[in-house]
C-alpha cells in the first residue's frame, strides 16, 4: 500500500494542531452542534469501534456531541449513499473502509453513489492487516492443512465476509491457493463471525478486531494474517505467505468524508478535528488493542490515496476473476 511520508504525515499533524489553535473567531460558528458518524458495517465491527474512539476524542475538543450511527448492510451501500445526500454542513461525516471507497466500484456495476463524485476527502484514519480464522472442530491448524483439506472437498468447505476487505481477502486466498471455496456474504464482520463460531461456515479472513478476540478467548482458531509481517498483537500466529502462500498480502485503511460541496473552511476544520483525534490518548487504544496503525493526511493526500487504492482493488478483483454483480 502506498505510504504517506512520515514528513507528510508531520506535517499534517502540525496543521492540525495549528489549525485548533486558531483564534475563536476564526470558527466559532462550526461546529455548534452534534456531529453525526455514520458507519456502513454494524456495532462492534472494527470501523464502529474507531468511530466511536475518534468520535469520543473529537467530542472533547469540539465540545459537541459526536453521534455514531451504523447503518449496516448491502456492502456499504446504505451508509455511503445517506452521507452523499446529506446537507454539506460538516455534520454528517462517513466513517468507512476502502469498501465503500476503492472496492465497491470495482465489484458492483452500478453505485448508489459516486465514490469520488459525492464526497469531499477529510482524512485517512488507519490501516492494518486481517487474520485467517477457522472454527476449532475443523480439523486443520495450519493455512497448510486447510488448503489440503479443501482440494479433497472442492466447493465443499465456506468462507464469509462481512465487507469487501474479507471477501477480497477470500477471494484472493482461493486464487493463489488453488482451492475452490464457497463464499457466504453477510451484512458485517461480526455477523460473519457468530456464524464461524456456530459452525455454519468453515473460514473468514476479517478484521483483527474482530477475530482476534474469539481467537484469544479459545473459540476460534487462527491459521495466518494477511499482512506482510506479523501482528505484535499475535507474535505466534504467521502471516499467510509464510505459510506457504507466497505472495500474499491483503489489508486494510479506514478514512472520513464529508458530502461533496461542504465548504472549505469546515473541510479544513474537520480535518484538523480528526487527525487530533486519532492521535489523542483516548483513541491510541484502539489502535493499540487492534493492531491498527494511525494513519492521518491531509484532504489532498486522501483523494489521491484513495485513487491509487482503487486503481490496486480493480487491479485484484479483475485477476481473482470476480465479475461484477
């Protein structure tokens, strides 16, 4: 994934600190009453918590209220598609994932919404890696074992995913591991997840805030990450390419926008909000519990990450051979 320079990220930071440190006058009429997150996955999916630990940090600086309100379901379609149609006052501001923003496009042959048309960029907020996790009756505990088991039962055994992070993760592992999987899409991660523990699918790639928790608490198995090196959060488990499907590197990056046409002063001044946030010590537990990494720019820098995001997603939905719906 490209990267913002640790300069640019520097910077930004400085911005925003200079930025909130501003006269009152400068804006004292924005903002003056509570902000809306809307998130496009359901409570207790990674993006819900990062939008409620941002969301409590913002409120502290704001002084208003910070509301976060999921709005889960058809990969993104419904939260992304409130936010584009809400007045561009700067208090409704979308929370998402590059789902809604560099892979839908590519999976879907018409969009409720433009994802660059509709949304003025404020900020990326974080990205990290997934983490491959079974549940504990299937009798595999290597990435290994899993794909041996599969060849015997093409089509046999299911993976879910609640976003278009897990299922392109899937969809990958199935091309570059040879086996042929039966995919289960579901409305969040964490609806994926109750299934995996109730055995109704086999395997999911999510999230590490989601899946890390069950695999801590012994109620699902983990086989790999996706990323290209080990989480801190679990030293034991390696990455998927090291277990033996070289080349395979799969994550994620969460980031804010607003509905295009908000003015720019209040882009700028939301902008200043959030990366003060995801930087404060209320939010640092997230991403230290999550394996996250803070991940903050400018509006600039987010529009043009996020069209090298979206080129790289078309580029993998193209080669795993998933025709759009």
């Amino acid at each position: 994934m490209p990267a913002i320079s640790r300069s640019a990220r520097a910077a930004a930071l400085a911005a925003a600190f200079a930025a909130l440190a501003l006269p009152a006058g400068a804006h004292a009429e924005f903002p003056d009453k509570p902000i809306r997150f809307v998130v496009p996955f359901a409570a207790g999916s990674a993006t819900d918590q990062l939008a409620r630990a941002i969301g409590q940090a913002m409120s502290v600086e704001a002084k208003v209220s910070v509301v976060v309100d999921d709005k889960p379901g058809a990969n993104g379609f419904i939260a992304a598609g409130d936010v584009a149609k809400a007045s561009p006052d700067g208090y409704t501001v979308l929370i998402t994932t590059n789902t809604t923003h560099a892979a839908n496009e590519h999976l879907y042959k018409k969009l409720p919404y433009d994802p660059v048309k509709d949304f003025a960029p404020l900020s990326a907020l974080g990205r990290g890696g997934q983490i491959m996790v079974v549940n504990p009756q299937l009798p595999v505990k290597t990435v290994g074992e899993f794909i041996a088991l599969a060849k015997k039962q093409p089509g046999k055994l299911s993976f879910g995913s609640g976003s278009s992070s897990s299922r392109i993760a899937g969809e990958l592992f199935q091309q570059m591991a040879h086996v042929e999987l039966l995919h289960v899409p579901y409305k969040s991660n964490p609806l994926a997840v109750t299934d995996l523990l109730g055995n109704q699918i086999q395997m999911m790639i999510t999230d590490t805030a989601t899946g890390l928790p069950q695999v801590k608490s012994g109620k699902l198995r983990a086989l790999g990450v996706s990323g290209k090196a080990r989480s801190p959060l679990a030293p034991d488990v390696p990455t998927i390419d090291e277990a033996g499907v070289k080349g395979y590197e799969m994550s994620y990056w969460f980031a804010a926008y607003a509905p295009a046409g908000t003015p720019p002063a209040v882009v700028g001044r939301l902008n200043a909000l959030l990366v003060k946030a995801a930087h404060s010590e209320t939010a640092a537990t997230f991403y230290q519990t999550t394996g996250t990494e803070v991940f903050t720019g400018s509006p600039a820098e987010l529009a043009k990450f996020q069209a090298q995001e979206s080129a790289k997603w078309g580029r993998i939905i193209k080669a795993a051979n998933i025709q759009p719906e």
